[in-house]
C-alpha cells in the first residue's frame, strides 16, 4: 500500500511541477500559446501515468481518486491516503516552484504567477484582456467547462483503470489525450484547473502576492467542480452496472423458466411413453390366450388320429400277450 501512496505522491509532483512551469514561463516570454499549454499538459499527465500507473493507476487527481472509490475501483483507506499525498505533492510543486521564479522591481513575480493560478472574473487568466470590453468570464461559465473537462477526464480515467485499481495499457495516451483537451477547453477561462490537488498547490503560495484576486476565496470551486463530475461519472458506471446485472439475472431466469418447461414436456412424454408401454403389453397377453384357444378348437388331423388308434390297438395286444404268457 505504501509503495502505492508513494507513487502518487511522487507522480502529483511531476504532474504539478511541469504545469506550474510550463504555464508560467511560456506566457511572459512569449504570450499564452493554447496548443502549446495544451500540449504540455496531455504530455505531462501521459508520460507521469505511463511511470506510475501500473502502482497505483496513475489517479494523480482527488476527483479521479473519489470516482474510484465509488465505482469500488479504490478501497476507501487507499483513496483517502492518496488524495491527502495527491495535495502534499501539489504543495510542494508549488513550493519549489516559487522558490526558482526570477524576480526583480521591474518584473515582480505576480507577473508569473497570473498565468499558473485558476480562477475567473478577475481571477481568470483573460482577464486583463476582457476587462477593457468591460467583461469578464464568470463563475457560471467557469463552472460549466470545469465540469465538462472534469467529466471528460475521470470517465477517460475510470475506463482505463482495472477492477483492481492498476492502470491498462492504454491509459497513458488515453489520459493524456483527455487533460490536453480538457486544458484546451478551460485554460482561457479558468487557467486550467481540472484537478483539485494543481489547483491547491499554487493557491497557497500565490496568496497575498499582489494579483487581482486572491486565489485562495476561489479555491473552492476548483474543488466542488471536479467533485461534482466525479460523482456524476460514478453514478452512470453504478446505474450501468446495476442495469446489466439486472439484464442477467432476467435473462437467467428467462434461460431457468424454459429450462423448466424443457423438463416438463420430457416428463410428459416420458409418462406417455410408459403408458403406450404398458397398453401394448397387455394387449399382447390377450393375444397369446387366444392363440391357445384357437388351437384347442381346431379339428385333429388324420395324422394324429391314426396315431391315437395305433395306440388303442396297441394296448390290447399286450394284454393278450401277457395272458398267454401267464398260461
């Protein structure tokens, strides 16, 4: 269990890590790039679930991880120790992240850190653009992408992730496919969030740092959003589950009840069978008796009369013989 522990608290590291990063240095250098954030996300969750998954099934994500203990995919205790790592190791992404960031008076590090936090309104990395039209993207539509990332993302998970909890072959590419769409559709309105534990990380230490909006009094729905989603995916694979077996047990008894009536007609035919038996018996014991009959009725040949009077004839012959013998 440990060694599984160990492995997401590593993999949710790299995750973080290489997101943080690659978010934030490519926007000042050389303006946000979509395909290139895009990219970098579906390569970083690919290549970390490609190490990982066959520990722990490279979940890297809490709402991949609850979805998993709900869909029993995850015992509970795993899950929970997971999810509390999956953060430890965004925290200390986010730690050492900050920590090598370059800054100075004229390049203070809010600078960096527009780009790597989620949020909307003004917490959104379009923000500054949006806000000289005199709008903004707001919690409504912030929620609506999170969510369908979110579901998009943890039904990929829990597809390629085995009953026992170990990821199959084909989730590295599917799981990097799913978060590099995912942060195609969310990182110009919330900066990407998609997974609760990358979210919290640089929070924490993008507090108090000068931004337009303080990361930490949004936090929360970069929580109950990927919650949400995970609940809705596991609810579908439960009621899925349920209904096909509900279809097997129909279709057994449906297999059982003509079984039975199978059995019903062979027994029927069987008791007919013995009757027809016992009838054709019978009537061949009336036959015999009336063969006897028959044959005592016939008239006697002249053979067999000859051989009767033969025998009369005989029997007083030895008589006389006999008397003539006692003279």
């Amino acid at each position: 269990m440990w060694l599984r522990v160990g492995a997401e608290l590593l993999g949710s590291f790299l995750v973080c890590f290489v997101i943080y990063m690659a978010y934030t240095l490519s926007a000042p250098l050389y303006n946000p790039n979509l395909a290139f954030i895009a990219l970098a996300t579906g390569f970083a969750y690919a290549v970390v679930t490609f190490v990982f998954g066959r520990i722990s099934g490279g979940q890297l994500n809490p709402a991949v991880t609850v979805a998993a203990m709900l869909t029993s995919k995850t015992r509970p205790l795993d899950g929970v120790l997971y999810i509390i790592v999956q953060v430890l190791g965004g925290i200390a992404a986010g730690a050492v992240y900050k920590s090598v960031l370059p800054s100075s008076q004229s390049l203070p590090i809010k600078i960096w850190l527009t780009y790597g936090v989620n949020g909307f309104e003004s917490g959104s990395v379009s923000y500054s653009a949006l806000n000289g039209a005199g709008t903004s993207f707001g919690i409504t539509v912030a929620i609506l992408v999170e969510v369908v990332a979110g579901i998009l993302i943890i039904a990929t998970a829990m597809s390629t992730i085995g009953a026992d909890g170990a990821g199959t072959s084909r989730q590295p590419w599917a799981m990097g496919i799913a978060y590099a769409a995912g942060a195609a559709l969310t990182y110009p309105i919330t900066g990407a969030a998609l997974n609760p534990a990358r979210s919290t990380g640089i929070a924490i230490f993008a507090q108090n740092q000068g931004l337009t909006q303080q990361p930490l009094q949004q936090l929360w729905v970069f929580w109950i959003v990927p919650v949400l989603a995970a609940a809705l995916v596991a609810l579908v694979m439960v009621a899925r589950e349920l209904f096909a077996n509900g279809s097997a047990i129909e279709g057994a008894a449906f297999e059982n009840d003509i079984a039975e009536e199978d059995a019903a007609e062979d027994s029927t035919a069987e008791e007919e069978s013995d009757d027809a038996l016992v009838f054709t018996t019978g009537n061949g014991g009336e036959a015999v008796d009336a063969n006897a009959g028959d044959a005592a009725d016939q008239p006697v040949s002249v053979e067999q009369t000859n051989a009767g009077v033969g025998n009369d004839q005989a029997e007083p012959q030895s008589n006389t013989d006999n008397g003539i013998e006692g003279d």
